[in-house]
C-alpha cells in the first residue's frame, strides 16, 4: 500500500486550551505524524494575534497525553527552544521569516546544539536556494542530525492564483542538493485557500515529496490566523481520501524508457537548434557593430516575441512558459552580440 510519507497536521496557531484540544482529540484518530501548532506567530505587521506563547506549551502537551500525539511548533528565538525543549515537545519548525536571517538561523542553530530533536526548516520567503541551504548547513554544523526541509511557497507582490507562489523548481533543486534531507510539502502556505490545498498536496506526492503539514483547525472559519487556508478535519479526511498514491519507485519499465529514448533525441535537437540560431544571432551581431547599429532593437523584439508567444498559444503551451523561454533565449543572444561589441576591432 502506498501512504503518505509523513503526516503532520493542526492548527496555524494554539488560540484556547478548548481549541487545541478539540482539533487534536479528531486528527488523532487520523494516525497523523505530528499534530503542529504555531505558539508564537509571526505576523508580517503588528497589531495582529501573535501567539498565546507561555500557556499554550501546556496546552499542546495536554494534547501529547491525551491523545499519545507526538507535538512540534514553530521556534523563532533561543528563548522558544528552550522553552519548548522544558515542555517535552519532539519536534521544531524553522519559520519562512526566520530562514530568511542568517543571524537568527545561527542563534536559534546553537540553542538547540547537543539535543536531539528533529528539525524542520521551511524555505525563505524569498526564492533563494543558496539561502535555504545555508541555514540546513548551519543546522548540520552544531551537530543537528534529524533534518528536514519543508517547501511553503514564495512571496510575491502582485494577485496570484495561489498565496505564496510554488516555484517547484526551487524546491526540487534542494532535492537534488540535498538528497539525504526529507522535503515536506506545505500546501496550506502555498495555496492560501482551502479549495486549493488538494491540488497542490497531490502535486507534490507526484513528485515524490516525503510528507505533507496540512494546518487544520476545528473550526476554520472562526480562525484567528490563516482562516482561509485551514482545513476543518472532515475536510483533511476527504482531502486524504482523494490523493492518489502512486508507486515511489524509480521505474524502468519498457514503455517509459521509449518515451524517454524520444524525449532524448529531442532534448538534443532543441540543443542543435539553439546553436543554429547563436550562430545566426553572431552574425548580426557582426553585422550590427560594422554599421555602427544598436544591439537592442526594440520595435523588432516587440513584434519577435509576440509572434512567438501567439504560435506557443496555437501549440498549447502556456503563455508563461513561452515568455520565460522566448525571454532567455534573446538575452543569450544579447549576451552573444555584446561579446562581439566588446571584442576590439581587428584594424584597432
Ligand atoms: C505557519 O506554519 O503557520 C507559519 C507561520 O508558516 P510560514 O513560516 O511558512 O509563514
Ligand atoms: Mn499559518
């Protein structure tokens, strides 16, 4: 049977003892991993609920006992790490916000030094993979072992489908970086809506992720933070019961490996065209610098990259995709005329 990795469920924040224990007496008859609950928030301006701090650490370890879950939040300072270390919590999270600050990173790395108790460290807010590493290794550096990565989503300042945008490749990149690191997927973060969440959780068992943190909270809509994203635990029940799990294995099945055999042959054409059209892109360039012509061209560009993104569209690929490469391919070909720009004349 193919199950979820790893399950780790519960509210955004503790709000009330009532609350927390309410939504963890129906997610442990889930089996779920680890019941999660924010005890200090950080709210992106102030004025807002910040966490009920001190008196909820009871409150979740009420939940630990009763219920035999095994309970994690989010630890922010040296002063939550040792406070939740006191309460017998067994697991921690690394908060967008915190990841984002080397400093905070490294103090919050050498407070939990000598313990051992797993560590969860979502993305930045900010899409830097150099960022994200950086605080795993400053986690490996003070001897943490138990590790783990979990991919929340990205800030972005204009409307979007989702709250927090994807970028899927950030978070398979540190995969491949660091492929001895679980990677978890929050698609409460991502999604920022509660009809959105499903999508991206069988996302990302599609891609092989190690587990899921679904915030799920007894009564969503009366929420104190992230109202529109929670889950209400029929609503996770329904959730699990529609994700497919598929088979994890590196499959080399016959018909696969064909397909693959194709994709190959036209990974290496597109290769052969892209250099057709440098050499193409040399040459103007040549031929630009003899007539003393601008590199950029804008009217032409314009008109270029239109056509371009109208034939992508008859062809069903998506506008996105055909930006982004029509986009690369002229700033390479920019790159490749500015070297011929740079290049002293022969007669110089
Ligand atoms: C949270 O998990 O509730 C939270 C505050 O997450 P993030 O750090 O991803 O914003
Ligand atoms: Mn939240």
């Amino acid at each position: 049977m193919n199950s979820i990795p790893k399950l780790i469920a519960g509210p955004c924040s503790a709000e009330s003892r009532e609350q927390v224990i309410e939504t963890a007496k129906n997610l442990a008859k889930l089996k779920i991993d680890f019941f999660r609950a924010g005890i200090w928030k950080p709210r992106t301006r102030p004025g807002a609920f910040e966490g009920a701090g001190l008196p909820a650490l009871a409150w979740m370890v009420e939940a630990k006992e009763k219920y035999g879950l095994k309970i994690c939040t989010e630890v922010a300072h040296p002063s939550h790490v040792e406070a939740v270390l006191k309460a017998g919590f067994d697991m921690v999270w690394i908060g967008a916000r915190s990841t984002a600050n080397p400093f905070t990173i490294q103090e919050i790395s050498e407070a939990i030094k000598g313990v051992e108790i797993p560590v969860m460290i979502k993305n930045p807010t900010n899409p830097d993979l150099k960022l994200w590493i950086g605080a795993v290794e400053r986690f490996m550096n003070n001897g943490i072992e138990d590790i783990s990565v979990i991919h929340r989503g990205f800030s972005v300042y204009d409307k979007h489908l989702y709250r927090n945008n994807p970028n899927w490749q950030i978070a398979l990149d540190i995969k491949k970086e660091l492929p001895q690191v679980p990677l978890i997927c929050d698609p409460s973060h991502i999604s920022g809506r509660r009809h959105l969440v499903y999508d991206i959780a069988q996302k990302a068992m599609d891609l092989r992720y190690d587990g899921l943190m679904i915030e799920t909270h007894c009564n969503p809509d009366e929420a104190w933070t992230d109202k529109k994203q929670q889950l209400s635990p029929a609503e996770l029940i329904d959730l699990l019961s529609r994700l497919k799990l598929r088979d994890r294995r590196e499959s080399v099945d016959e018909p696969l490996q064909n397909f693959r055999m194709e994709l190959s042959e036209i990974d290496s054409d597109l290769v052969d065209l892209l250099k057709r059209r440098m050499d193409i892109s040399e040459q103007i360039g040549i031929y630009k610098k003899e007539q003393n012509l601008v590199i950029f061209q804008k009217s032409r560009w314009e008109k270029a990259f239109q056509n371009n993104i109208d034939n992508a569209l008859n062809s069903d690929l998506s506008e996105e995709f055909a930006s982004q490469l029509f986009k690369m391919i002229h700033q390479e070909s920019i790159v490749k005329q500015s070297k011929i720009f740079l290049k002293p004349d022969e007669t110089d």
